[in-house]
C-alpha cells in the first residue's frame, strides 16, 4: 500500500470512528443508567469521558499510520479506537426503541473485550512495530488466541433473565472452556504480563533515542495504571467521587497514545527523564504532605476535641496547614536526594563530585593543581571524549 492509500484509509478509519463516538454520545443523553451509582448525568459523562480518550487513540493511530504506515502501533491504536467506539454506539443504540436491538448487543459484547488484546500487542511491538526477538512470536499467537477466544464468548447464549436472547448465542458452547470468553479472560493476565517482560527485555537493550522512545511509553503506562487504580477506589463513592475518578483515568489513559505518537515519530522528543525525576518527587512531595496534614488534622485534633469538648477546632487545622507550608522545602529536598541518589545515581555522583570540587576551590593556590582538578571534575560528570584547559596569561 503506498503511502497516499495509507493516509486516506488511516483517516477514513477516524472518520468512521468519530461519527460512532458522536452515535454514543447522543445515545448517551436520553439512555437509562448503565454506570454505578445510577446517575443520568453520570453515564453520559462517563461516555462522554470514555469517547474523549479512545478517541486520542484513534486521532494519534491516524496521525502515526499515515507518516508511518508499515509500523503496526498505529493500525492498532486505530483499531483500539474503532473498537471501542463501536462498542459505545452499540450500547447506546440497545437503549434506544430502533430494530435489531439484540444484535446492537450483540455487536457490543465482542467489539468492547477486542480492545483488551490489542493493549497487549501495543506493549509487545512498541515502539517499531515490530517484536523484540523471534522468541517472542508465543506470546504474539497466545494474544491472537486470547483475541479469538474472547469474540467466539459473544456466541454465548444469554441468561434468561437478559433483556434479549443473543441472536447469534450457540447453545454448543454452555459448559465449554469458550463459554463468555473464559479462555481468552485466562490468557489475557498471562499475555499483559509476558508483553511486559519483554517490554523489559526491549528496554535494558536498548540505547540512545530508542531508550528515549521506551521511557516516554513507560512514563505513560504508569500514569494510566495510576488513574485506573484511582478510579477503582472512588468507583463506589458518590456520583460527585465516581466523575472524579472517570476524569483522572481518562487523562491518565490519554497519555498513552499521546506519548506513543511522541515517540514513534520522534517529534521534539523531550528528555523523559527530567519529567520522570519530578513525577517521582512531587508524587512522594504530595504523599507526605497529605499525610503530615491528616496526621495533624485527625490525630491532634481528636486529642484537643478529648480536652476541649468541642468538635471542630479552627486553630488545629492552621497549625496543621503551617506544618505543611514549613515541611515544603526541606522535604522536597530531602526526596529529591533520595530519587536522585537511588534512580539517578549518576547524576547523584556528580552533583557530589561538584560540591567536593567548589569546597576546595576556596583553598587551592597551585594553578597546575587547580587545572587538574577542574579536568578530572569535568570528565567524572560530564564524560566528554576530549577536555583541555586553555589559559590566558596576561602581559606584566
């Protein structure tokens, strides 16, 4: 396919994909709730948030498959975007009263689990398109099995208490291994894992800007893994707490494709790691902060409220704010050595190579001594491949 063709499919693909995502979110205005806690409003922005980001997917798949068209990630990301919007627009039409509900949900069922494998696919040919080594060609056909495995569940008949029956249910597979995709549910946690050992593997190999490329995926893989886990724990909370968690896991899971499309096309690609170092620090920085506060808060106040008898008291909740303001800087400081010294070692190293230099400086008077010095400071933490120290003699 040459390379007009491939930007016409690749943007005909997020045509398509964008008036799906628009079918959901009108759908979503006049549905009946699907999303706990049973809000209205709730479902719609979940859908609303939930197009939002497989829609980056589908907009940075385009945007990587039509300037790269034989790397595979894009084509995925792509797919990972059609399918979820197919499976947003088939929700939203079984609410509706239009014919062929049940194969709208049919169509949902195995177009919303496809995008599971195809995650895993991403880790495993990220950032080329390609495996890391032929021995990882296992897990790639135990992912497409997984994927297959997953679409045959929807041929599961449904329950008699379902709101349909499913018009393509094969009664064959009821106590069968292929039974609501039951297979592929026991190879995904098997697949996700090994992708990510070779992930590993891809990584300690690597060197120089494709480092870079693995570190900007990496960076977002963990943030996304962030904000799932931040929406699990608020999923049961009110209907305010539920599209909170919805809104921080969907920026976190927007970085993915977001930082994908940085790095396989290599766009002003920042050094990562100055935004891993401060993700680290501020992360821990706002940990032990919180902490200290509620401590303040919840500790010394119920030891004042025992004293005082009195349920709220203003003057804690100051001393607790002021602990915190007067914690900021030392704190900081001391988790930014800690980061340093334990996941930046080498730039650890020559901040104290530096430091032991500048306390001599004050007491050296040899030139020659100070030169050598200043030579073997810059070699320690810059490593340049040549170093010279020029003079300037001035004339008496």
């Amino acid at each position: 396919m040459n390379a007009g063709a491939s930007m016409r499919l690749a943007w005909g693909l997020f045509a398509v994909t964008a008036v799906l995502f628009g079918f959901a979110l009108v759908g979503g205005l006049r549905a009946t709730p699907i999303f706990s806690p049973g809000s209205i409003r709730v479902q719609f922005w979940a859908i609303a948030l939930l197009c939002v980001a497989f829609m980056t997917f589908s907009a940075v798949g385009a945007f990587v498959a039509s300037r790269s068209p034989a790397n595979a990630v894009g084509w995925l990301f792509i797919s990972i975007g059609a399918c979820a919007s197919l499976a947003l627009a088939s929700i939203a039409y079984v609410q509706t009263t239009f014919p062929a509900r049940p194969w709208a949900e049919w169509a949902a069922d195995w177009s919303g689990v496809l995008v599971f494998p195809q995650i895993t696919f991403v880790i495993l040919l990220f950032p080329d398109g390609k495996l890391p080594s032929p021995k990882w060609r296992v897990v790639a056909w135990a992912t497409a099995v997984e994927a297959v495995a997953l679409v045959i569940g929807a041929f599961t008949p449904y329950t008699s208490d379902a709101a349909f029956s499913n018009p393509a249910g094969i009664e064959g597979l009821r106590g069968t291994i292929l039974q609501d995709g039951n297979l592929g549910w026991v190879l995904f946690p098997v697949t996700i894992v090994a992708a990510a050992g070779s992930f590993v593997v891809r990584f300690r190999a690597s060197s120089g800007q494709r480092r870079q490329q693995l570190k900007w995926f990496a960076a977002a893989a963990g943030l996304a893994a962030a904000g799932f886990l931040t929406q699990s724990v608020t999923w049961g909370g009110t209907a305010t707490l539920v599209a909170a968690g919805l809104v921080v896991e969907v920026i976190c899971l927007t970085a993915i494709p977001i930082a994908s499309g940085i790095a396989i096309l290599r766009y002003r690609l920042y050094d990562i790691d100055i935004i891993i170092n401060r993700a680290l620090v501020y992360a821990s920085l706002t940990a032990v902060l919180a902490l200290v506060y509620v401590a303040g808060v919840v500790g010394i106040g119920g030891v004042v409220r025992e004293l005082t008898g009195q349920q709220e008291n203003d003057i804690v909740i100051a001393a607790s704010t002021l602990m915190v303001a007067a914690l900021f800087r030392p704190a900081r400081a001391n988790i930014q050595a800690n980061v340093d010294r334990r996941f930046y070692r080498s730039r650890y190293d020559a901040q104290l190579t530096v430091e032991a230099f500048s306390s001599r400086l004050q007491d050296e008077i040899d030139l020659d001594a100070l030169a050598g010095e200043l030579v073997a400071v810059v070699r320690n933490t810059m490593q340049p491949t040549q170093v010279s120290v020029w003079l300037k003699h001035s004339a008496l």
